[in-house]
C-alpha cells in the first residue's frame, strides 16, 4: 500500500525534565544514534508524501542534528503540550487533505510493520481518527483508554487527570495517531487547557470527535515494548537494550553464535559472517566487517576493522582501524596492532 497522501508528524519539543540533562531528551542516544534517528528512520521508510519534525526547547540543536533527513521543521516558542505542538504545524497543514501521522521522536523502539499495519487500517476504515493502544501491565505514567459497554473508544484520560478507577485501567494511550488533517485542526481549536498541567492535549481531540458522533478506530500494538516513550535514565537503557537484542537476534539467525548475548555489545554497522562465534563481555562498534567462521574470545573490543575469514582473535585483544587477514591468530592481550 502506498502512503503518499499521508503526511508524518513528529513531536520534538521537549525538553525532558526527567532526564536532567542540559541535552533535548530526544538527542539522548539509544543504541549509538540519537533516539530521534531511530523514529525519523522509521518514519522514512514508510516513505510519507511529505514529513514534519515540531522543535522547541534548544531547537538549533535539533534541526542540526537532523541535518540532511528529507523534513520540514516548525518551531513551537512555547512547549504548552502536545495539542498546542500539532496547532504549531497549521499553517504548514491546513491546505492537506489526507491523513497526519503524529508519533513522538522518544519513541525509538516503534517497527516499521507496526506503523504500515496502522496506516492500512486507518486507511481501509476511511476513519477520521484512529489512535494506537496496547495494553500493560503497569500503566503508570500512560494516558488510559476509556472504552464504552461495546469496547469503543471514548476518550483518553491522562494519568494526572485520571480518576482511581481509571487509573485501574490497562489499556493505554501509545502516543500515536492518524487523523484526517481538517478535522484535526478543526478540533484542537476546540481543545481547552482545564486539565492539571493547564495544556492544550491532543488527546483531547478523540472525545471531540466522539461528541461529534464520529467513530474513532483503535489499533492495539500487540507489542507493548514498542511503543516505550523514553523520559529517564532508566528508560533509556531499557530501550537501547532492547535495540541491541533485536540486531543480536538477527545476527544469530543469520547464522552466528552469540555466547551470552546479553554481555555482547555489537553496532547495527558490524557486520558478521555465518558461523563465526562471539564470546562473551565482548563489544563491536563503528562499521566492521567480521569475515564467516571467525572466533572471538571473551573481553575483546574491536572498532572499525576488516577481519577476514577464518580469525581467531585472543581475549583482552583491543583492535582498531585494522585489517585482519584471513586465517590469522591474533594472541590475547594484542593491543592496535596493524596486520595487512
């Protein structure tokens, strides 16, 4: 299915105090980029008509992070929530008549198949509204999913505003939406600010349209580690670990053998060789090539080689920048050394 009609919209304002960082939480790298990266890869890929990324708190930052990515930015001078952020981008959307995609760029673990299976069913629905939700097992800090008898949406609560029955509840908000971009705009200048945090919410817009006899469509992310928002330390690592899982996992089926994988660190710009086996406390980085059949002892760091095929390299070896012939054993404890 092509997307051309739809355009992407990612929300890149803020400043993420939970982080306590001088840096905007969304330059905070997750396994080796920048978290926004991951999300504008993303987003790319689904190859949109055309893609918007709303800057905010040290926005010269940003933009030049993102420095040759194919968007267009829009500055929000004042970060008044995330409605008032999506309002920022009206003069750059009002003459759109298809669908706004609106995700944040703290997102990082989203798939590409997740979000194609969310665009086709907002678009085979003809839905004005279709939001994404998963369920968990602890809610907290997540917008809830207030549904009726029948399981249809009804609005999205925010947890500072959520009763302590709805706080019960375990269906949540994954902070990504398709909206039909007239009515989007058209509705978030309905949107009040009579909330705890006296912001413009854009998820105030799903009992808009509710009220206005509109059926808004729900997308439930099987997976609810994708739709992990980041905002704190901890969240960060939870999300670059799960990166890196998912390139250890590819790698091993690809034919590789990652003994403990759990201590491995290998870049998504390493690549490896059927029926090479790596030990553990082991880390690749920077762009390798790590020919098939090569042994990898434990605690050894390797940085932008070229090892052939058939290597052993000894534990406590630390190469870099260095070309490895094939069939070479490389003693422990070898330091940058230059072979070939």
């Amino acid at each position: 299915m092509q997307y051309s009609s739809v355009a992407g919209l990612v929300l890149a304002a803020g400043k993420g105090t939970r982080m306590k960082s001088e840096l905007p939480k969304v330059l905070h790298e997750v396994f080796f980029s920048p978290m926004i990266h991951h999300v504008l890869a993303i987003v790319h890929s689904l190859a949109l008509g055309r893609n918007y990324v709303v800057t905010g708190h040290q926005h010269q930052l940003v933009e030049e992070s993102l420095r040759g990515y194919p968007v267009s930015f829009v500055h929000q001078s004042q970060q008044l929530g995330t409605g008032h952020a999506v309002l920022a981008c009206e003069g750059e959307l009002c003459s759109h008549t298809g669908p706004v995609l609106i995700l944040c760029g703290d997102t990082p673990l989203i798939k590409t198949e997740t979000l194609q299976q969310f665009l086709q069913v907002h678009l085979k629905s003809s839905s004005l509204v279709t939001v994404m939700t998963t369920t968990v097992v602890e809610p907290h800090n997540y917008g809830r999913i207030v549904s009726d008898e029948h399981g249809n949406i009804v609005r999205i609560v925010e947890e500072k505003d959520a009763t302590p029955e709805q706080k019960e509840i375990r269906e949540i908000n994954a902070g990504i939406y398709c909206v039909d971009a007239q009515f989007l705009f058209e509705a978030l200048h309905r949107v009040g600010t009579d909330n705890m945090q006296g912001e413009v919410y854009l998820t105030d817009i799903v009992a808009i349209a509710v009220g206005d006899g509109i059926h808004v469509h729900k997308f439930c992310c099987p997976d609810s580690e994708e739709i992990l928002g980041v905002n704190s330390r901890r969240e960060l690592v939870q999300a670059h670990s799960v990166l890196q899982r998912r390139y250890l996992s590819v790698l091993m089926d690809s034919g590789v053998t990652i003994i403990q994988p759990e201590s491995v660190t290998i870049e998504k710009t390493v690549t490896i060789g059927n029926d090479s086996v790596i030990y553990p406390n082991t880390s690749l980085t920077g762009v390798c090539s790590i020919g098939s059949g090569v042994r990898v002892d434990s605690f050894v760091k390797i940085h932008a080689c070229t090892v052939g095929d058939s290597v052993h390299i000894g534990s406590f070896t630390h190469l870099q920048q260095t070309h490895i012939p094939s069939w070479s054993i490389v003693a422990p404890h070898t330091i940058d050394i230059r072979i070939g």
